[in-house]
C-alpha cells in the first residue's frame, strides 16, 4: 500500500497512544494495555528527567505514578528481558525470550566457571543477592572499554542473559538476582520455543513496537537478532531478512511506500485500517523519552517529521547542540522542539534548563499549542512529584508564556 506522509504522521501518534497525550485510564491496567500495544518497553536506569520506561508510560497513561509500574513488576505481570537493549516485557511472553544468540554470556561463564559456580549455589541457598553481596572479584572479563570489570557482576549479567537467573527485585538502581524457577510460573517455563519461531517473534516485536520501521534501522533497532543474512557459523538462524519476508508471506506485516521516504516501510496488518484512515490528532503535547519507540529510527524522524534528534548523552559538552538528557516535544502530529528538564524530588521542583524549537515554529501562533504545552508541563510536575517550576534564566519568554500557576 502507498500513503501520504501527511497519513503515515496521524498514525504513528494514533497508534502509540498519544493522540491524545495521556489519555488512556484504569491505571496499573492502563500499563499493561501499554505494554500489550508495544510488546516491550526499553528501560534504562538514568532517572534525571525521569527513569526511560517511566517516560513512556507517563506519555500515554493519564495521571501515570511510577509506583504502577513497580507493582507490576513486583506481581511478575512484567519482567526483564533483552530486547533492543533491556527492556519489560509481558510474563507471559517469556518463552520467546529464553533463547539468546549471544556468544559472550557462554564465554563469560566458561572463562569463569569457578567463580560461576560459587554464585549460582549461593543464591540457590540463600535466595535473591546482588552483586555488593559478594566479594568482589576481577577476572579475564573486562567491560566495553577493555578494562577489568567485576566477575560476579559479569557472570550475573551473564546468568540472566542464558535464562537460568532473573532479577527479583531493584533497589534503586541495584539489582537483585534469583533462580529464575522462583521467579516465573511453572507453566510458563514448562513452555519450550524453537529458536527460529523464537527470532521471528522478537523481530516482529520491534515492528510491533515503532509502527512503521523498514528493513534497516538506525542504532541498535534489530540488536540481538542477529544479521540480516544467513551467517554460516550460526546455521541455526535464518537471517532477519528471510523472517521478515516469513512475516510478509504470513500476512503479520504489510509492506507501505510513504510519500517523501525512500524504501519500504512495513505495517502490522491489524493496523492497515488505521493507517488507511488516520484520524486528525487533537492538540495536546506529549514529552518522549530518548528510548520511546516512536522515536527509535532517527533517519525515519529526519525524512518524515523533518526532525533532527540526536541523543547527546555521550556527546562532550563543546559540542552539543541542545544538551546532555532532552526530551523531543510532540504537539499533535508534528514534532516542534526539544526540552531539557530536570526533576528535583529533594525540592519538589522541576527545572527547565533548556528549550529549542524547530525553526518553522511558531509557538504563539499554533492554534491550542500554548494551553497544551501547559497542560503538559502540569501533569510532568505531577509525574516527577514536584510542585515548582523552575526555568533557566534565559528562558524568560517561556516562563512567562507557559505559567503552570492557576
């Protein structure tokens, strides 16, 4: 099929649940209704502007409290699994996470059997530990930068990642791991996918996720799946390219020429009717998490919404453009600029450090944008459990114009 880009704009934000922002109720159900749209959410545990999943949520889920999301996981209703990066995924679609193509987690636990040995019947007798509860301990595993890292936490990480220990429990940002058997129901373990049946699930989850990726993708989009060609060391794993044309074949996807975007782009085709007839978005402003799948294929951003986002965490401070943790801003189905806030839960404020507009917009001018951008702002104090609003000095304008005050 072939839409406008006008179309493929309205149904991105009507699929993802932002047409309008923050609209869906029921709370914690709210979340799994999230989740069940999405198939996975990418967490990451920077908590500056709020924590990555948390953001997502909070876009969608009318008054959102983080606290739902914890309930959840607490209640195994979501767990932790790797999919583009870490990420929560549903329970029940546990089995179709099992299977890993990873090489290095094997390596680590060979390279360190004794020391692997040592924690896994340690946390059988005593139940769920962290990396703090033992000694530390340097081996031949190091860490993306070549130096030593700690080999408990590397053969932990490595245990999740192979299906034999899952994360109980966090506490902050520190993580405590389990036998996965204490973890999940038995019938959900009992439950055994084949590997192929396994990557195609986790391919079409990524589709599931962003709504209208093509067979590439900036970054980290299909990490984990493997190559798109068959690789002839990995004869188990028929490349992506060949399970994505399974899910054409199959009728799950459905190939979309839009307006203005070179390749093909591919739709579930549950959604076909959607994309077909979009509807016109109302005015309400939804700030996106650097991880929201909405915004995962930054190319895709750059051809379709005219928008250059860049994540500039790891960019030295010369030379970012706009700053280190920004969130992009949508106002309907257009997206109009950056914002650079900070939550202070010790003042219960939240600061704004930065704001940057895109250069055709004209905020006074765009019809319900204001009392939008303000409706944001509030329900953001809210989700950050602040009550001020405080803005850098330089962005008078703004602080004037978007008063949260009654």
């Amino acid at each position: 099929m072939s839409v406008t880009a006008e179309a493929a704009r309205r149904f991105l934000v009507a699929r993802h649940a932002l047409a309008p922002a923050r609209s869906l109720e029921r709370g914690p159900d709210a979340v799994l209704d999230v989740f069940g749209r999405l198939g996975s959410i990418q967490f990451d545990p920077l908590a500056v502007a709020g924590r990555s999943h948390d953001l997502v949520l909070h876009a969608r889920v009318a008054d959102y409290d983080p606290a739902w999301c914890d309930l959840l996981y607490d209640r195994r209703q979501i767990f932790e699994a790797f999919n583009k990066g870490l990420s929560f995924v549903p329970a029940s679609e546990f089995p179709w996470f099992r299977g890993t193509l990873s090489r290095k987690a094997p390596e680590t636990l060979a390279e360190n059997a004794e020391v692997a040995e040592r924690v896994l019947e340690r946390i059988r007798a005593q139940g769920p530990l962290s990396a703090l509860d033992f000694e530390r301990t340097s081996g031949a595993t190091t860490d993306w930068f070549g130096m030593p890292t700690n080999t408990v936490r590397a053969v932990l990480e490595a245990y999740v990642v192979m299906g034999v220990l899952g994360l109980a429990r966090r506490d902050g940002n520190r993580r405590y791991y389990d036998i996965l058997e204490r973890l999940l129901p038995a019938e959900i373990l009992a439950r055994s996918i084949p590997l192929r049946e396994q990557l195609r699930h986790k391919l079409l989850s990524r589709y599931r996720a962003h709504g209208l990726l093509g067979v590439g993708g900036s970054g980290d989009i299909f990490g984990g799946i493997g190559s798109a060609k068959p690789n002839p060391e990995r004869p188990e794993h028929p490349g992506r390219t060949a399970l994505r044309e399974e899910l054409v074949e199959c009728g799950e996807l459905v190939s979309v020429d839009i307006e203005g975007v070179r390749g093909k782009r591919f739709v579930l085709a549950e959604e076909v009717e959607l994309l077909e007839a979009p509807p016109d978005p109302p005015p309400t402003v939804a700030l996106l998490s650097p991880f929201d799948p909405f915004v995962w294929d930054r190319p895709f951003l750059g051809s379709l919404f005219a928008f250059d986002y860049v994540w500039e965490l790891f960019t030295p401070p010369a030379k970012r453009r706009w700053g280190w943790y920004v969130l992009p801003m949508l106002f309907g189905a257009r997206l109009v600029g950056r914002i650079e806030p900070r939550i202070d839960r010790a003042r219960g404020e939240v600061e704004v450090i930065g704001l940057w507009w895109e250069g055709r917009f004209e905020l006074r001018r765009a019809e319900g944008f204001v009392d939008a951008m303000r409706d944001a702002l509030r329900a953001y104090l809210r989700f950050g459990g602040a009550n001020r609003l405080r803005w850098a000095p330089h962005l008078t304008r703004e602080r004037r114009l978007f008063s949260t005050r009654p």
